[in-house]
C-alpha cells in the first residue's frame, strides 16, 4: 500500500504543532516523514510499472535508501543533452530534493546535537511538495521512467 | 586517489563568491555561513546555513524568498560543478535563531 501524499500531510501536521514552542520531537519527525513522503512515492511509481499487482509490494522491498541517494545525486547533476529542458528542470527538482532530504532524515533520525527550528523544517517539506508537482508534471515521460529505473539498478559506470 | 575539492583548495575564492551572493539576496537574507565536509554518503558537501529577516520568513514570502535563494546559489556559486561540493542548504529565521542561539547560524 503507497501512502505519500498521506505521509506529506502527516509531515506538515507535525511541523505545525506546539504553534508557540515546537518540540524538537515534532520537528525532526516531520523531516523524516516528508523524506518517507518522497522515498515512498518514488517506489510506488517504479512498482507500479511492474505487470502483476500482486508483486508489487514485494518488489517495492529491494529498494535501498543510499542506492536512491546516489542515483538522485546523477540526477541532479547529469547534463541530459538531447532532452527538453523543461522535463529536465522538474527531474532535477525532485532529484535534488530527494539529495537534500536524505541527508536531512538522517541528521533529523541520528544526530540529537542539531537543533531545528519550525522555518527549516516547512522550508525542506516546502522541497517535497514542489518534488511533488514536479514528479507529476513528467511521470509519464522517458526521462522519469530511466530515472525510476535508476533508483534501483547498480551503476556500474 | 582522492580529488580534493576546489573548495577546499581554494577556500578564499568560495568564501568571496558567497559574500557576494550574500550581498546581492539582502535585506531578505541576513547572513549565510557554511561549512565544507562530508555528508551522509561521505561526499565532499558544503552545507549553508541561511539566515533570513523575519519578514521573509513569514508564511506567506517563506517558499518563494527560499526558491529565489537556492536558485541565486545555484547560479552564482554553482557549488557541484565550480567547487566541487554537493550542496544542502538550511534556512532559519532571526526570531528563530534569536531564541535557539547556535553558535553555527551566529
């Protein structure tokens, strides 16, 4: 079962709360969700092209975290020279956003010296949510289909 | 063998080329500091910590005042290709920093 737009609203209820003072709790949970909202959208969309439903879920499971961060970092940083530069302007939004909320879940999940405040925090799920529009403005594209692929195939370059 | 980064090689250079992009995004931004390191994966990075006016933090200026500013580093500093570092960027308000004092943002 895919969850992501679920996961983004979740992510947003947690960063508004305690409207005064939030808890550091609050916030790093919402940096990690609004990374989940993107990590499990993009899973969705790659599993989705997989013929048998069934399967699906099963195959949405070798999906690893670093593999989608460094295919996300090609991303965000490959020329695409033949490709509309429109296509490639929203590939590299959700790219990069996924780069930056990966390494943002990680500080939020495992390092309790760094503070956040509730601007950071709407400001980076403020990223998923354009990742968001980006993703649907080319999902049906060839240049979003290589990527998908990417997110889970070894590059051996 | 390892490449060094030209932002560490030439940290001069980067730290004149943040000052201008610094100058160019006020009153908007108050400062931008930042420290070059390994992310995550143990890539090179460079990791900007943005300060902005409490007017541009307000809800209804935050994702365009933050859209123009990634944008304007983009360009101007283009830290992946010109320098060699992958890029994160955290923005806080004054109020914010006010209340959380860290010396990082100071």
């Amino acid at each position: 079962m895919a969850y992501p737009d679920d996961l983004l609203e979740q992510a947003l209820h947690l960063a508004r709360r305690e409207s005064k003072r939030p808890r550091q709790t609050s916030l790093r949970r919402a940096i990690s969700t609004a990374y989940y909202a993107l990590f499990h959208l993009l899973i969705a969309e790659a599993v989705s092209n997989w013929r048998i439903p069934a399967q699906r879920p099963l195959l949405a499971r070798i999906f690893q975290h670093k593999g989608m961060n460094d295919a996300s970092g090609r991303a965000a940083s490959s020329a695409f020279a033949d490709a509309d530069p429109r296509l490639v302007a929203h590939l590299r939004n959700v790219a990069s956003a996924f780069k930056q909320l990966y390494q943002d879940r990680q500080t939020a999940d495992y390092d309790n010296a760094t503070e956040w405040s509730r601007t950071e925090v709407l400001t980076q799920i403020g990223l998923v949510q354009d990742a968001f529009a980006s993703w649907r403005a080319i999902r049906n594209q060839a240049i979003a289909n290589d990527y998908l692929l990417s997110l889970f195939v070894k590059d051996r370059q | 063998m390892p490449i060094v980064p030209k932002g560490v090689t030439n940290q001069a250079a980067l730290a004149a080329a943040i000052a201008q992009v610094e100058q160019m995004l006020a009153p908007d931004v108050v400062r931008i500091r930042y420290t070059i390191g390994p992310d995550w994966s143990g890539e090179e990075a460079i990791h900007f910590r943005i300060l902005l006016s409490d007017a541009a933090s307000r809800p209804r200026r935050l994702r365009e005042v933050t859209r123009r500013v990634s944008i304007v580093i983009s360009q101007q500093i283009d830290p992946l290709n010109s320098w060699d570092l992958v890029p994160y960027l955290r923005f806080r308000s004054q109020s914010e920093q006010a209340a959380l004092k860290e010396a990082a943002w100071a």
